[in-house]
C-alpha cells in the first residue's frame, strides 16, 4: 500500500517539473539580431568662401605716405583729384580705360552661365541631385535579380535568366555612378567658371585707383586723355599722423593681395589698423621675397625701426566646395570623406585646396549637398550601414547609447594661419 502511494506521488511530481519545463520553453524570446549600422552626424557641402589670416615680422618707418601704383597699363579716362585735395581711405582718385576688362568679366560670366544650364540639363535629366529616376532603376533591377534567383533555386529559372538579370543590375550600377560622375564633372565646370569670374573681376578693380590712406594729394602724375604704364606711381598721398609698416611675403602671397587690403599690427598689447599701400613687383636681392608696404593709422608711438607682428588675409578662395575639417580623412597622401547614399557610408576620394582649422575647401569630388560624415567610429567603413544621429535622438526622446563613434579627431596637417619669421613664410 505504502509503496504504491510513493509511485503516486514520484509520478506526480514528474507531471509537474515536466509542466514547468514545456512552459519555459514556451516563455523564451528570441534574442534580437545585432544591430550593425554605425550612429553617425553628417554635415551638408556648401558652397562659399574661405580666406586664412597671416603673421609677418615688419619693420616701422616715418615715411608716413603712401604711393599708389597704377597696375594696369591704359588710356586715362578720368582724374578726379588734385594736388592738395584732402582725401579719405578708399575714395575714388582716377579710372584706366577698363573696355577689354569689362569684355573679358562678360565672357567669364558667359561661362558660368553655359556650365550652370549644362549642369541644370543633366539635373533635369536624372530627376535632381540624388538621381532619383536612376536609384529607382537600380532598385528594380537588383529586386528582378533577387526574384530571378529565387525563382532558379525553384526551378522555374534558368541560370541563363539570372545571369542575364545580374549583368542588368550591373548596367544600371554603371548608370548611377556614370550620372553621378556627370553630375562631378558639371560641377566642377561651375566652380572653375566662377573662378574666372573672379578673376576678371578683380582685373576690372585694377582699373579704378582709390586711396588706400586718409590724407593730403602731395602729387598727381598722371593726365587725362593720355596713356600711362602699369607700375606707374599715379598719386602720391600723405598724413603726418599715420607710419609705414615694411614687411616681405612670397610670390603666392603677392598675387593675393590687394592695394587698401586691411592689416593688423601689434605690438606690447596695443592694436593699430592699416591698409596695404604698395607691392613690389620685383624680388629684394637680400630677402629673396617681394616687399610689401602699408600704412598704419595713429602709430606716432612706434619708433622708426621698431618689428612689430602684422596680420593679414594671405590666402582666399570664393565660390568653393566647404566641409567640416572634421570630416576628412587621410590615408596614404589620399584625402577622403564618407558620403552618406541611401542609408550606407561611401568613401569618395576628394582633392582639398585651402583649408583652416574649421573648415577645407574641397576642389574636387563633391558637390553641394553631399551629406559628409562628421563624426569618427571604429566601425566606419566603406558600405557600412549608418543611421544619423538626430534621427535616433528624435526617435528616444534621448541621446542614443552610443555605438563607439565620436567627435572625429582633427585630420588637418596644418593649422589655419602661418607665420612669416625673418623674411621666412611657412604656408598651409
């Protein structure tokens, strides 16, 4: 009797743990899948312009005038000042006959207008900048592959069809990056065209002198109706209360600057405005390097002789390509950045111009609009999935856990200014 109760009782209890057991089976989730795509910020190419400041050691002199130099030759139009005129910075002293310069601007502008309709065609063309009529066509021909595929391993597809599908997919990968290419190489011509522009447009300034100083008009020595050469000293101006500054720079720099050109001197902590006043044209035998000399506005306190620091824009580019210095990246001598294409990380090899700590000018590889990866991960590579990181924020309500990205460390091998020493410029 005892001994049948105990059977009972064990079967019971087996009942039960093998209940227990089959319902935790039932309870298990299944774990998730690893969720590869990197968290990333981006940042949107721009179009604009980037100069970088500077630093010259320059010597302080009492000449305190300053001549302005004719730097076009010319048929003097018209002379608007007189010896002992009172003049201001920047006031309007004569104009060359401008007639071919205005020409050449025209032209110029005619091929900024020719790149830019040829660049609208091809954007008419593809549907817009992301290729959309293209992207589709690729959608469909990977979707037509995969079906192909799927209908071989059925047997309703021969190996013949699938080959054929997969070469049509490859056809419309080759379009994408074909119109894609297209669209660079359009681009490009706009960029290049406006630097024609700008060219022309700073020939024509040439043509019209101003007065880079406040001052008295010591000398006028040019006429009109009568021709005048370029290096001609035009006009002589003078102001007892101003100084001249004397510092030297490279054949880079030269082509960049500008008579009335802003510059900045220091010295024991106080701060004195000027602007450029003359430019050599010809290299100093001792310094090797082309003289330049500018004015200074209140510096009666500076004893002749004196080296003092002076700032001032050496290097400038308009109409260029920006992107966060942040988002390139170097490996090899290559320069490159990340672009962001339907929810993958592309490498896109680049060519950099000017650059500053913040920003570099990009010459070649995108355009306006590309979106740029800001931000640094191990995981970043080519073909890697990506998810912005505001899109994840906005989703949570919170920052996201983080996935090991991060602000990307500075890639640049320069900084934004560069400082000339002894007749030396070191350049970015």
């Amino acid at each position: 009797m005892e001994h049948n109760l105990m059977n009972r009782t064990i079967s019971a209890l087996l009942c039960c743990a093998l209940t227990l057991a089959l319902a935790g089976c039932r309870e298990q989730v299944e774990e998730p899948l690893l969720d590869t795509a990197v968290t990333v910020e981006t940042a949107a190419a721009q179009t604009g312009d980037l100069s970088t400041q500077s630093t010259y050691i320059g010597t302080i002199s009492a000449e305190g005038t300053a001549s302005v130099v004719a730097l076009v030759s010319g048929n003097v139009e018209q002379v608007a000042v007189s010896v002992g005129d009172a003049v201001s910075a920047g006031d309007f002293l004569c104009r060359i006959d401008d007639e071919s310069a205005r020409l050449s601007l025209q032209n110029a502008q005619a091929a900024v207008n020719s790149a830019q309709e040829s660049y609208n065609s091809a954007l008419a063309n593809y549907g817009g900048a992301n290729l959309p009529v293209l992207q589709e066509q690729l959608r469909l021909a990977q979707d037509n592959y995969d079906d192909t595929q799927a209908l071989m391993e059925i047997g309703a597809a021969s190996q013949a069809e699938v080959d054929q599908a997969y070469q049509a997919l490859l056809s419309a990968q080759a379009g994408l990056d074909a119109a894609r290419a297209s669209l660079n190489s359009a681009q490009a011509g706009i960029q290049s065209a406006q630097v024609g522009v700008e060219s022309a447009q700073y020939q024509l300034s040439l043509y019209n002198l101003t007065s880079p100083i406040s001052g008295v008009v010591e000398a006028v020595n040019v006429t009109e109706n009568n021709f005048t050469a370029s290096g001609t000293a035009a006009f002589v101006i003078s102001n007892g209360s101003n100084k001249t500054v004397t510092f030297y720079v490279t054949d880079s720099v030269r082509q960049t600057l500008t008579p009335g050109q802003a510059v900045t001197v220091n010295y024991n902590g106080q701060t004195y405005e000027g602007a450029v006043t003359e430019i050599g044209g010809v290299v100093d035998a001792q310094v090797g390097q082309f003289q330049v000399k500018a004015v200074i506005d209140g510096a009666q306190d500076l004893p002749d002789g004196l080296s003092v620091e002076l700032t001032t824009t050496a290097h400038r580019t308009a109409g260029a390509v920006l992107v966060p210095s942040d988002a390139m990246f170097f490996e090899d001598g290559v320069a490159y950045v990340y672009v962001v294409q339907d929810g993958k990380a592309v490498r896109t090899d680049v060519t950099i111009g000017l650059y500053t700590a913040d920003q570099i000018a990009v010459t070649a590889g995108l355009t306006p609009g590309n979106e740029v990866i800001t931000t640094w991960s191990s995981s970043l590579r080519d073909g890697v999935d990506v998810r912005l990181a505001s899109e994840t924020e906005a989703s949570s309500g919170q920052a996201p856990a983080g996935d090991g990205s991060s602000s990307a460390p500075a890639q640049n091998s320069g900084a934004a200014s560069s400082t000339e020493t002894a007749g030396t410029e070191a350049e970015g």
